[in-house]
C-alpha cells in the first residue's frame, strides 16, 4: 500500500495520503494545515481520491477539508458526534489564537460498522470517543483480510494517550476506547497517530505509561 505522511507546525499534525498501488484509488485522511504537501503526493503517485476521512473534528485535523474537497472532489466523512465540534470550527481556532475558515459540511456521516474501500484496499470504522466524542479508528488492510494498520487520531499515541480536558473529552471513556477497540488489535498492528511517531499495539501495550499504571 502507498503511505505517505505530512506534518507541519504549528500543530505537527499528521496527515496521510494512502493508496492502492493497482488501482490508483486512495484516501486522505485529515486534512489539515500540511493539506498542500498531501495534494503533491496525491499527484505525484498519480492517486484518484475516493474519500476524505476524518479521525475527528479538532481544529487541526479539519483545517484543510476545503481546499481537499476542491481539489480532489471526494466526500467528506465524519462521525456524528463530532458535528458540534466540526461546526465550531472558527470558534475552536479563536479560543487558541489562530484565524480559521470554516469549512464544508461533511458530505457523510460514519455508519456503525462501516466499511469503506479504495482499490484493493478497505477501511473499517471503529468508534473510540474519549479524545472527543466522535473520534474514530480507521482499520485499514486488504479486502477481506483483518487489517494491521490503524490511523488512530488523536486517541492513542507513542508513549502517551489523547488529551482529555477539551470540550466533550473524558478520560473513562477514552481509555476505555484504547482498552477495549484498540488492545483487541494483535500486537503486530500498526498505529498511525495524529501526532508523533508511528508505533505499534504491542509497543504500547508493554511500555506505555497510561496502559501499564505507571503514568
């Protein structure tokens, strides 16, 4: 599978860019500030986007919805409970100091149980609120197979977890998303954050502080 990622300050937000290397069908997924280094390697791998997907709706994973959806004219998906968050976006970069344009109303919400495909590749959509309430897991792998790599948002990351003092965040909830969605994975299973490194379920599950009671 294509995988490329691109972050910039001031949030060091990861954004990804997949895609089958058969087909040329692939995603993005949250779009962000880094949204023009995301349209190069979409073009530069030669990539027909079907879907924009959103691990969530905080500032700087929605940033470049707009500028996505123009360019690429692909849906936009977002799970419902974090439509409040999503249409608050002007607000949200207010309370930290920054100018930030609204963006388009997401073309679709998340299903329970959803699954998406691009190629040869489908995505299956897991609810872990906690971050925020309707922050989701992407599970990504070839059709039919179980697959091992996860874009995780803002819930799980290298040594740490999601923040959970913002509005709409918990942090029973959340650690039960990581428990019971996220340690269900094998230890092998990839884990894409939001922000930092990419690790591993297993990495996590030995040596991550909120996840062995040493934090």
């Amino acid at each position: 599978m294509i995988l490329e990622e691109r972050a910039l300050p001031p949030f060091q937000k990861n954004g990804y860019v997949l895609g089958c290397e058969r087909t040329r069908e692939g995603v993005v997924i949250d779009p962000g500030d880094e949204v023009d280094g995301l349209l190069e390697e979409v073009a530069r791998h030669r990539l027909s986007i079907t879907h924009i997907l959103l691990t969530h709706a905080h500032l700087d994973h929605v940033t470049g919805v707009k500028r996505a959806r123009a360019a690429l004219g692909a849906p936009v998906w977002l799970h419902a409970g974090d439509l409040p968050l999503y249409g608050a976006v002007v607000e949200q970069g207010r309370m930290l100091g920054f100018a930030v344009e609204a963006q388009p109303a997401p073309d679709r919400l998340y299903e329970p149980a959803q699954l998406l495909t691009f190629g040869d590749y489908e995505v299956r959509v897991h609810h872990t609120p906690g971050h925020c309430p309707g922050g989701v897991c992407l599970q990504v792998g070839r059709r039919g197979e179980a697959g091992r790599q996860l874009f995780v948002g803002d819930t799980l990351f290298a040594g740490s977890i999601g923040r959970t003092d913002l509005p709409g965040g918990d942090y029973d909830t959340l650690m039960r998303s990581i428990r019971d969605v996220l340690l269900a994975f094998p230890d092998d299973a990839e884990v894409y954050s939001g922000h930092g490194p990419a690790t591993t379920i297993g990495e996590e599950r030995r040596t991550n502080p909120f996840l062995t009671g040493e934090a």
